[in-house]
C-alpha cells in the first residue's frame, strides 16, 4: 500500500496537532490529512491520529477517518506540510 522506499517527506518533528498535511496522489486525487493527536502507544511509539479527505480536480471531497499511523509512515506518507 505505502511505498516503503526513502522519499522526501515532512520531518516527523513538524508533525503537530492541528496540522494540515497532503499528497498527491495521482491522477486527480489529492489527500488531505488533518492531525487530530499525536500520541505514544503502550510500547512508546509515536501515533498520529488524523482526519482525512480525498479531493478531486472538480472539487469533490471524500471525507474519511479518523485513522492512526505511526508517525513515521505518517511523516513520510504526508510530504507536503500546509500549516497548522
């Protein structure tokens, strides 16, 4: 699902609550991810928890979530920061 490889990415230390982060997804589609929370696990991972929608060209919006990633995928994942 997620390409695993290195890539740019937002630096996981930017990564805020009320954060506005997005990606491409090709095509049309562009993601859009709003942090909710960023939290540790029972073993001390950082989670972030976020609201996402998926955007078309011709304005129409998906909403989904909230969903969790670790930080680390969700920094990586999320590589365009627009503010918080």
């Amino acid at each position: 699902m997620w390409n695993m490889k290195a890539r740019k990415g937002s630096s996981t230390e930017s990564v805020r609550t009320g954060g506005v982060y997005r990606v491409a997804c090709g095509g049309n589609l562009v993601e859009t991810a709003t942090v909710l929370a960023v939290d540790d696990d029972s073993f001390g991972i950082p989670h972030v928890r976020y609201q996402v929608s998926i955007g078309r060209s011709d304005n129409h919006v998906f909403e989904k979530g909230p969903r969790v990633l670790a930080l680390s995928c969700f920094a990586e994942h999320y590589n365009l920061a627009l503010g918080s």
